[in-house]
C-alpha cells in the first residue's frame, strides 16, 4: 500500500490534477472580470491558437515544458499545465541532474531570481521519465471543461483585453496580487485668516494723559468667532478676540431712554473681580427701540460671494438659510435684490417686494459657488442696485454675505475703505455677515463695515442666524444715532491710573471728538453698546507707575469727588452738525447682575488674550462670577458664556 502511494506515477497524477485546478483558478477570476463591465461587447467564440492548445495533446518534453505560463498566456495556461505539473514534479526530485544532491527545486528557483529577476525554472538535464499516460487521461478532461474560457477569454477584442488589465488586480514579479495603494489624505487648506486688532490697551497715567476717546462699536463677530474656535477644540489667537465684541454679545437691562432721546446712559462702579486695589467703571448706552409701524421703508440689497471658497456647508448653505430666516421679518413695502459676485458680478433678482418670498427664495435656492472673488466688482454694482432701489423717508441696506475673501480688482484694505466711506454719503450703509473658517478675512469684513456705517457679524450655527438677522434686524438695519463717540476725562485727585478694556481698533485722538467730519459708530434701533474702565486711586497699592516729580495731583472746585466726566457725542442719521451729552461719573454708582455678569466676560476674553493685568485670577473665579451673575437669560446666551469658559479652561490645559 505504501509502496503505491509514493511511486512515481501516483505522485505525477496528482500533482497533474492539483496543477490543473490552479490553473482553473487563474483563469476564471480573469474572465468574471468582464462580468458588470458595460463596455465590454460579447465577441463570438472561434478557433485561435490558444484554444486549440486548450485541447489535449501529448506532454511536450520536460526541457521545453519547465517555464510556467505567464500572465499573457492565460488562453493555454491549463492546457500546458499538466506537462508543466509533470515536469516540476520531476525536478522536485533532489536524485535528478541538474539539481546537486541535498538541495530542492526551491532553492535553485530562488537563485535564479536574484540573478535574473524572474522567476523561472532552470534548464535541467532530465532523466527520461516513465510513460503516465494512462494517468494523464482524467486530468485531460478537466481540461476539455476548462477550454471554452479559455478560448472566449482568448477571443476578445483587443481593446477589451486592455480594460480587463485595467480592471484587474495588478500582479507583482512574484505572481502576487498587488495590495491597492492607499488613498492620499488631501491636504489640508492653509489657513488664511487675517483679523483686525491691536494690543491690548496700557495702563494710562492719568497726570499724563486723562482724557479717553474712542469709537462706539456695536459689532459681535469676535463672540462667535472664539465661540467657533474653542467648539471646534482649540483656543482663539489673541488677535481674535477684541473684547469689547464679546461684552457687547449680551442683552442687558440697562434703562431705556425717556421721551424723543435717541438712547440713555447708565453707569456703575464696582470693585475689580481681579485686582482689590481697583475699581471697575462700567458705561452702558440703550438705544431708543421705536414701534415696528413706525418703521421706515427698507431697501435692502443682498451682496452675496459665490466664489470657489464659499462652497463649504458652513458658507454658501449657511448663507442661503440664513438669509430666508431674515424675510419673515420684512415687511410688504419693504423691497429685496439679490446681487452676487464671483469671476464677475451680477444681479440674480431685481428689486422685489418682500411679500414675494417665493421669487426671492428660488433665487436663493439656485445660487452655487464657483470661481474667483471680485469682491470690489460686486461692491460697485450693489451700490448701483440700491441707488436705483432709494426713495425719499425710506432706508438703504447692503448686506455683504461673505468669508471676506476678496481676490479680484481692489482687494486691500485701504482702497475698500476709501471707495465704502465715499459710498455712505449717499445715504446707503453697508454691514457685513461673515461665514466659515480658515480662510476668513476679518480685518477686510471689520474695515468695510466700520467704513459703510454699518455692522459686522460672523454666523457659525443657524441659531447665531436667527440672533442676528430675526431678534437683532431692527438695530442692525436701522439706524437711530451717527457718529457717536464717548469721551471720558478723568480726575487726577481721585483716578492715578486708568486703563480701557477692549476698543483698541476704535481709538480716536482727542481732538476727533469735536470734530463732526470724523466718523465714527453708529447705534441701530434698541441697540446696547458697553465699555469698561479699570481705575486706580492714588496711594493705591496697586498702582503700575510711580507718582509724577512735578504734576499736578488735585484738581480745584467742587469736582474733587468726582472720578471723572463723562461726554458722549453723536449725529442724527442724515444731519451734519452733532449734539453732546455730558454726566458727571461720582464713584457712588452701585453695579448690578448685568454689569458684574459683564465684568465676567470680559475678564474671559482677557484670559484668551493671556492678559499680564489679571495676576492670579483665573478660569474658576471667571465661571464662579458668571454663574453668580447669570441674571434673566431668556434664550441661553449666558449659561453658553459659562459653558466656553469651562471648556477654555480644559483647553489651556
């Protein structure tokens, strides 16, 4: 029985049949490969010489018969793999020539490839091998089942041969099934953001120095943009946090304004939650909120970038939803056009009456971004539209939608501003809404706004939409107060040091604020503006500079209780000449929730900035004193406020 089972005859046969069944496994896989191919077109079968090899013949001699079939002789691969098979049992053999004694087919196939680089089997001088024909014959029928394959894989077009090699995996020099290359990670967009801030305000000495000017700003883009970085898992850069916008995010209930005024001021002083040896001066300004049905018309033009940048879900998608939430506001006699700009600009809806909203939302709907941004081109023909779209006794809008990525005709700051700020004396102000990350141009969005009278904001959720463009419409679009400055001089007898928290890009020089042709912030209907001072008395232990040699440290009169004076300055919208309210500040103003919950946030955004004036006050205090002073907080932008700080404070660590 053993003596059967290891003669040479059994071992040819199968081996012959195991070859015989690889070789069927080659062929195969490669015909399915035009199973699903549409391209491929069925080419009837006939003979060719592949397919008549396919058809049993006597086994070539072992010397001719010793190289397997490659890759490009799939056809009669089966038919030579029986010789083949026989062969390479033979030479298995260590007792044959060619092959030294103690060493195996194997090893001289591997000494082959590294001279050569292919595989292939040596020419070895064989002894002649025993006749096995009987044996050969059912292995010659399996393959008679294999041959029509292989003739209709040999009978295709040459132009299907070259598809399937296309289609099919890629074999190595070893035969092996090539693993597919991994697909390329993209790389990732450079970040272009550019922001519009200054370093942070110093400590003023006030013998030296004691009058503040500056700008109102009503602004709150810098909120959503530090909102957008620490939800996204990092912390802002110092240059994009401008204070002042984080404050003025939050409602307060500061007193409304009484008769014809167009706001009130409210004032109060506290002791600094940071620093004990100083005080916190808080100035807040309501606006006068006048009756919707006192409203005037609304021209309101829609500038929308459509460029290539914008395609993101958080730009143009955004965008679109963002701007029918603002259309249940408006009114029917209000009018909407839809102006766009990309390689170059258009108008994609003519003015329109707002009652239309199915003709203003197709029109949105169908917006796509592509191309370059010419921003400037856009500029020009959306001041064109509204020009057109004005009437006397109403209001005119452009709305710049944007990343604020201006590539085309004027794209530096300084020709924006100067063609804007000569554009807002004609009567039509331009705010700006900006939209997505990592290429958002701030400083552009924050020159164009400031120039055109009007306001900038960044819309990061649907939700920051709704703030903006539905609770927010009326003080954004419509105007109650021009130019409005705030002028503060402060007491030497009472107030050594003094330092403005925020509203470092809105600084004016003293002389401005007497000086109507110098524009300045504009307030909208209902709108708060906020600034905080911290000061310090003299004597204080806190103290930053050492006393003057030669100033002067009292002032005369019955003003030496005063810590300063307060001037505010604006223009009604439309008038040239502007009027002036001043108020004494006495130091005996008590703080509230709201303005101790203020002080909060803006001890958060001096902790982003890395503050050198907080000492040992930290993330803790910061949440302790938010929570504490949460307040009335109707839609949640305070326990929000609460929740970036905690994870600001998780970030910096």
């Amino acid at each position: 029985m053993f003596h059967y089972l290891t003669s040479r005859p059994a071992l040819a046969a199968t081996t012959s049949v195991a070859a015989l069944v690889i070789g069927v496994a080659v062929i195969l896989p490669v015909a399915d490969l035009r199973i699903g191919s549409p391209d491929l077109v069925p080419v009837a079968p006939e003979e060719t010489p592949a397919a008549k090899k396919a058809e049993p013949e006597a086994a070539p001699p072992p010397e001719t018969a010793a190289a397997p079939a490659t890759g490009s002789e799939v056809g009669g691969e089966a038919a030579s793999s029986v010789a083949t098979a026989e062969s390479l049992v033979e030479a298995s053999d260590p007792e044959l020539e060619g092959v030294p004694a103690g060493r195996t087919m194997d090893e001289v196939t591997a000494e082959a490839f590294e001279d050569t680089g292919e595989i292939v089997s040596p020419n070895l001088a064989m002894p002649e091998a025993e006749p096995v024909a009987p044996l050969a014959e059912a292995p010659t029928a399996m393959v008679e089942e294999a041959a029509p394959v292989a003739r209709e894989s040999e009978a295709m077009g040459a132009d299907s041969k070259l598809r399937l090699r296309g289609q099919a995996p890629e074999m190595d020099g070893m035969g092996y099934v090539a693993a597919p290359a991994p697909d390329a990670l993209p790389a990732p967009d450079p970040n272009t953001e550019t922001y519009s801030n200054e370093a942070p305000n110093p400590v003023k000495v006030t013998a030296e120095e004691p009058v503040s000017t500056f700008s109102i700003d009503v602004d709150t883009a810098s909120y959503a943009v530090v909102r957008s970085s620490l939800t996204g898992g990092y912390l802002p850069t110092p240059d994009q946090v401008r204070i002042e916008e984080m404050v003025n995010y939050f409602p307060y209930a500061y007193a409304a304004p009484e008769g014809d005024q167009a706001f009130a001021s409210t004032i109060a002083v506290m002791p600094t939650p940071w620093n004990p040896g100083t005080r916190l001066v808080t100035i807040g300004i309501q606006g006068a909120l006048p009756a919707v049905a006192e409203r005037p018309a609304l021209n309101l033009v829609f500038l929308i970038d459509t460029s290539g940048s914008m395609e993101d879900a958080n730009k143009l998608p955004l965008l679109k939803q963002s701007l029918s939430l603002m259309l249940a506001e408006l009114r029917p006699e209000d009018q909407v056009s839809i102006v766009t700009y990309a390689g170059s600009a258009g108008m994609v809806l003519p003015p329109t009456a707002a009652g239309d909203r199915a003709a203003i939302l197709a029109s949105l709907d169908n917006l796509a971004a592509g191309g370059s941004t010419a921003g400037a081109e856009g500029l020009e023909l959306a001041y064109q539209v509204a020009e057109g779209m004005k009437a006397d006794g109403e209001v005119t809008r452009i709305l710049l939608a944007t990343d604020g990525d201006f590539n085309v005709g004027v794209s530096d700051p300084e020709g924006l501003e100067a063609y804007v700020a000569k554009k807002r004396e004609t009567g039509t102000y331009l705010s700006v809404l900006g939209f997505g990350r990592g290429n958002l141009d701030d400083a552009v969005m924050q020159s164009l706004a400031q120039n055109g009278n009007g306001t900038a904001a960044y819309i990061d959720t649907l939700s920051e939409a709704r703030k903006v463009l539905v609770d927010q419409l009326t003080g954004a679009l419509f105007p109650i107060a021009d130019d409005v400055k705030i002028q503060v001089e402060w007491n030497p007898s009472q107030v050594a040091e003094y330092r403005l928290i925020g509203y470092e890009t809105r600084a004016l020089r003293r002389e401005d604020f007497n000086n109507d042709a110098v524009d300045a912030g504009e307030i909208g209907a209902g709108t708060q503006v906020t600034a905080i001072y911290e000061v310090t008395a003299p004597g204080s232990e806190a103290l930053l500079t050492d006393p003057l040699r030669y100033g002067a440290t009292s002032a005369a009169g019955d003003t030496m209780g005063e810590l300063g004076f307060l001037r505010l300055r604006w223009k009604a919208p439309g008038e040239e000449a502007s009027t002036l309210v001043e108020t004494p500040i006495t130091g005996t103003e008590g703080a509230s929730q709201e303005t101790r919950f203020a002080a909060a946030i803006a001890g958060f955004g001096q902790l982003l900035q890395g503050s050198v004036y907080l000492g040992d006050w930290g993330w803790e205090q910061a949440i302790e004193l938010a929570v504490a002073n949460r307040g009335e907080d109707a839609f949640g932008y305070r326990i929000e406020a609460v929740n970036l700080m905690r994870l600001a404070q998780s970030l910096s660590q």
